[in-house]
C-alpha cells in the first residue's frame, strides 16, 4: 500500500480529476448556449476524458489494497466572458494538474513507492498531450478573433472529436 503522504495525495489527485471534469462540463454548457455545438461536443468528450483519469487512479488504489477517500468537488463558474476566456481558464488548469501531478511524482520517488511511479508516468505523457491540445486551441481561437466565420469553422472541426468511453 502507498505510503501516508502518497495516498493522500493519490486521492486529492482523484478529486482534482474530477473537479477538471465538473470546469469542462460547465464550460461545455457555456458553449452549447453560445451556439457553439462543436465545442460544446469537444468539451463533453474532455469531460468524459477527466472522468477516465479519476477513475484510473480510483483503480489503482483500489488494486494496491488502499483506502479510496473521495474529496468534495469545486463548484465550477457559470460564466464565461467569452470562448477565448473559457480555453484560456481551461489552459491553466490543466498547467495547475501537470504542477500537481509532477508534485505526487516528486512524493512517490521520495518514498520509493515504483508502483505509483510507474502509475503517475501514464499521467505525466497525458499532461504533455493535454497541455499541447489546449495551447493549440488557445491559439485558434485567439487566431479567429473577432470573425464569427473562423469560429464557426473551428466549432465543425471540433464537432468530430471522437466519442470515448471513460477510462
Ligand atoms: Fe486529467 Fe486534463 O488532466
């Protein structure tokens, strides 16, 4: 079983997952009532996709024989100035999730725990995607300015994120 300072951040590690989620359902509400489908659609799979993370963690406590202690999920903001605003919040967190990952990494090695190591190494690959996808978003949209037209072309491009099962 992890160590004391490990499993506890394993499980605010869960609930961090799962507040990501909750900011990217928000924010896909924020979209489909901004008459943006497409993001709003790329938001929900990003939902799914936080929702797989925190239960991929969930998992492995569960596999090493740990207690699982599920923390109380953040309310997420109800308004967004505008689609930039959203991806640029969304930016951020996600840079505030590598910060937390790296931190649990640090703790694992310290402890000399390999499981969670070997574990949190699945993380740190997905925090370099995930990082790459919003900036790469960030970027369009502040590419697409003020044009409704850019934009709408973005949104039936991100209309084919592929649906995914969590986990
Ligand atoms: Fe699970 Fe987007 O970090």
């Amino acid at each position: 079983m992890p160590e004391k300072a490990v499993l506890a951040g394993i499980n605010e590690q869960i609930g961090k997952e799962f507040a990501a989620a909750y900011l990217y359902l928000a924010m896909a509400a924020y979209f489909e009532r901004n008459n943006l489908p497409g993001f709003a659609h790329w938001m929900r799979m990003q939902h799914q996709e936080e929702t797989g993370h925190a239960l991929r963690l969930f998992d492995y406590l569960l596999d090493r024989g740990a207690p699982v202690e599920l923390d109380e999920i953040p309310k997420p903001p109800a308004k967004f100035k505008s689609p930039l605003d959203v991806l640029e919040r969304a930016f951020s967190h996600e840079e505030k999730v590598t910060a937390s990952i790296n931190h649990l990494y640090e703790l694992a090695v310290k402890s000399k725990d390999y499981p969670t190591q070997i574990q949190l190494q699945w993380f740190i690959a997905e925090q370099v995607e995930e990082e790459k996808m919003f900036s790469e978003l960030v970027a369009r949209v502040r590419m697409a300015g003020d044009s409704g037209s850019a934009l709408f072309f973005v949104d039936r491009e991100l209309a084919g994120r592929a649906t995914q099962e969590p986990g």
